[in-house]
C-alpha cells in the first residue's frame, strides 16, 4: 500500500505540495517501527552517518528542529548532541521514492562521529583491494 502511494505521486511536477500529515502517515517503517535515516551535511552534502527514526522521532525532529534519533542499543529516543553539545539542526526533511528511507540536511556543529571524526564513515573500500583503510584519524585527545 505504502509503496502503490508513493508510486501515484511520482508523476508529480516540482512546486506540487502534498499535506504533511497524509504523506508522512504513508511511510513505511520496519517491523519494529523504524525508518532508516541518512545525514547529510547541508552546505557540503558530506554524508555523516546512518540512524532510525520512529515516527515519534520524526515528529519531534520536525517541531523542534533538532535531530531527534531512536536509539535501538539503549531503546530510547536520542536528541544529537544532548551529551555531546554537537547538535544537529534539521534544515530539510526529504523522503525517497518509496517512503521507506529518509535524507535529512543538517547543520552539523561540532564532528558527527561519538569517535570525534567529522563523520562515521571513516573505513574505505575500494574494489580489488583486499584491505579496508581508514581515512580519517580520530582527534587526539589531551
């Protein structure tokens, strides 16, 4: 159903508006209750990391306009950068085309990673290689 939704907008021209409650009550979370969220950087389009979102959490990133994650070690909503003070503030929310992941553009203040790296893809791969380098040192800490 959820993906039959997202299929009839797809003829949609730029500038369409749809009412936020409808489309987001369309989206297709996993079994349990969870919607994968990639992060990006606004101004760069750098790619910081890889969360979940219920959709509580997608509520409360939207009122508020911090990044409200779900935490599935601790099972518990988890706001970027309450610990930290690396807050992420949320500048768009977009939706792909079968409502079942979500891109939010952020501005990241401080690094993205708990490690303190700019951000949590920090082990490359590259084909045929048989090694995995990291390309970004953690900060030293004094």
């Amino acid at each position: 159903m959820t993906r039959q939704y997202f299929q009839s907008l797809e003829s949609a021209k730029a500038g369409e508006a749809f009412a936020s409650a409808s489309l987001l009550a369309k989206l297709s979370f996993n079994d349990q209750g969870l919607i994968p969220v990639v992060t990006q950087q606004v101004d760069t389009g750098k790619v910081l990391m890889l969360a979940w979102m219920n959709r509580e959490a997608i509520d409360q990133t939207l009122t508020t306009g911090m990044m409200t994650y779900w935490s599935r070690s601790r099972q518990a909503f988890w706001i970027k950068g309450e610990s930290s003070g690396n807050y992420q503030q949320l500048k768009e929310m977009r939706i792909d085309c079968d409502g079942d992941a979500l891109l939010c553009l952020v501005d990241q203040r401080g690094p993205a990673c708990h490690t303190g790296r700019s951000n949590c893809f920090y082990f490359s791969a590259v084909p045929g290689s048989d090694r995995i380098c990291v390309i970004e040192s953690a900060p030293e800490i004094d």
